[in-house]
C-alpha cells in the first residue's frame, strides 16, 4: 500500500492537489527538467540524495554484549546488542556484500561496517527517499573487484526529484499508521516466536500438553 502510494504520488504525480484532486490528472502543470530529462511538476525542483541526508559509517560490533537493540548488515539484522550506535528514522544503504537491500528502521540501532546509516537533513523525508531509492539497481555501480561494494560518493550524486517540503510532510502523515502497524505485527510474531521455541521443547519432553477437548457453546 505505502509503495502504491509513493508510486501515485511521486512517479505518476498525481497526489493531492489544493483541491484535494489528483494534481497531474486533474490538469496540474508539468515542466520540463534538463537535469532529469523528464517532466515533473511546476514549482519541484532536481537534487542528488546529498540534500537529503548525511551518509554515516557503521561500526564493528563483536565487542558488544548481548541486549535488544538490532544490529544491521547488508544482509539484514544479525543479532541483538546492549549499545545502540543511532536513535531514530534511518535509510540503510549496503556498503558491501548486497548492495540492492535499502532498509528503513525507525528505532535505536547498530550498523556493522558493511552497512552505511544516515541521517536526515530534511524533515518528513525518510519514508520518501526510502521508496526513491528501493528500486534502484545499484549492483551497476559496484566499485569492488570480489565482494559487490558501494561508496557514500557514489550514493551522494544520485539524481533525486525534489519535492515541495510541505508535500513530504503530507506523505509522511499519510504512511505513518501503516508503518506503525507493520511494526506492531512484526514484534507481535516476534514474541509468538519466542513462546513456540520455549514451549515446543516442553510439548516434545511431554512436560506440557495440548488440550484438545474443544467445547462449543
């Protein structure tokens, strides 16, 4: 739903008007941008991500303890430990290894050193560089010679639209919920997780059993 959304709202040009109408369907003008051989609508202008948000390195994380905080590699989260190394909304890019696994988090968290962090610049703007970015093939900007690897110069000139900043915040409000929900089922099956592994030991020692008298009223 959040990427059919961007898509409407970002690629089609057709979010919400002053009159709540689809802008580019409902006649709303487009003008030629030279920098990104495309129309886009009036009053947008080009950039490269770097306006967006500062590329920040991660860090080794063998020293650190057990805990909760999620430690992330370019292949996603590897486990769990006691320091936190960002607090907040964050687009993950791989620096090495798989380079197409753009990742969005919203909490405190660990990154190693194959995967870069950032930080916004500009307010609202993480969910939408999250979805400009997503589909990008970045395996064809490899500048490894073995493992697949990326540069934070390589990520800074990346073209970008440059959408009005109240539309970003409009964006942001619309997708937040679902965000939050997304986030909720995914702690919700975490925790179901954990009560399978501690119980199915249980059932298999026969210490605990299924009830399997099912009353109906």
């Amino acid at each position: 739903m959040t990427k059919q959304l961007y898509d409407y709202w970002f690629v089609q040009f057709d979010f919400p008007n002053e009159e709540g109408k689809p802008y580019k369907s409902s006649g709303g003008e487009m003008v030629w941008n030279e920098k990104l051989k495309r129309k886009i609508p009036k009053g947008w202008d080009n950039c490269t991500l770097e306006y967006f948000l500062t590329i920040k390195n991660g860090r080794d994380h063998k020293h650190l303890a057990e805990g909760v905080y999620p430690v992330y590699g370019s292949g996603g989260e590897m486990r769990r430990v006691n320091e936190n190394l960002y607090r907040g909304e964050s687009v993950l890019m791989p620096r090495k290894g798989t380079l197409n696994n753009i990742m969005y988090v919203d909490e405190a968290f660990w990154t190693v050193d194959t995967m870069f962090y950032s930080e916004m610049k500009v307010p609202y703007c993480a969910k939408y560089i999250f979805f400009a970015i997503k589909d990008i093939d970045f395996t064809r900007w490899d500048s490894g010679t073995g493992v697949p690897s990326m540069t934070a110069s390589t990520l800074y000139n990346l073209p970008m639209i440059k959408p009005h900043k109240d539309l970003l915040k409009r964006f942001d409000k619309t997708i937040t919920p679902i965000f939050y929900k997304m986030k909720q089922i995914r702690v919700e099956c975490e925790e179901l997780t954990k009560q399978r592994d501690e119980l199915l030991p249980l059932l298999m020692n026969g210490q605990v059993s299924v009830n399997s008298d099912l009353s109906h009223d």
